[in-house]
C-alpha cells in the first residue's frame, strides 16, 4: 500500500511540474492535485489497459507513438472526472502526460520497483 502512495506522490510531483509549465493544465488546490494523482493511479491500473489492448493495431502501425495519445486521453478522463481539475486542449494534455511520464520514468529509477531506493554496485 505505501508503494501505491509512493507512486501517487510521484505522479502528483509530475502533475505539479506540468502544470507549471504548460498554462493549460489547472488544479484549483493541492488537495485536487493529490486526489488527480490517486485517481490517475486508479485509472492507468483500470481502464488503460483495456484502451491498450483496443488500441493495439494503431499503436502497433504507429510504432508506438499512440501511446502518448491514449496516455493524454487518460490524463483527460481524470480531468473530466475531477471538479478541481481541468484541462484546456488535447495537446496539453498530451504534454501533460508526456511530463508526467517522464517524472514517473525518474522515480521508478530512483525508487526502484519495490518502491525502496536502489544502489547498484559494479564490480569489475
């Protein structure tokens, strides 16, 4: 359970930088923020993949690149579900996504799968 919660803190982290970056991504508090990032959480584990595998052939003919848009169609179902929460077009959502990946992409570095931190010893 405190890996699901590390990993929300992470996402909330990156929802925090993509709005700060793109102006078409608003909370209207942090406590929106944070619930963002749970229900994201619940929405990647959920519904995306069952969009993944409906999606399979476009994403297969686009050599993967339609996963930045189905990740941008989850960032927006999230947005549709939460009062707090709104986005303003696909792309900024498609970038918010894309910041948001790259920031759990980091974490999961840092953290590691078992959500503890990592170190790795070369002996050669």
């Amino acid at each position: 359970m405190t890996h699901f919660f590390l990993r929300a803190a992470i996402a909330s982290l990156g929802l925090w930088l993509a709005s700060s970056l793109l102006p078409g991504l608003y909370f209207a508090s942090g406590g929106w923020l944070i619930l963002a990032a749970i229900l994201l959480g619940i929405v990647n584990a959920v519904v995306r993949p069952l969009v993944l595998l409906l999606t399979l052939p476009l994403t297969l003919v686009t050599l993967g690149l339609f996963l930045l848009v189905v990740n941008g169609i989850m960032l927006s179902l999230v947005a549709w579900m939460l009062p707090g929460f709104d986005i303003t077009g696909f792309w900024d959502a498609v970038w918010g996504a894309l910041i948001v990946s790259i920031v759990s992409g980091i974490g999961s570095a840092i953290f590691g799968p078992r959500g503890t931190i990592q170190v790795t010893i070369d002996r050669r």
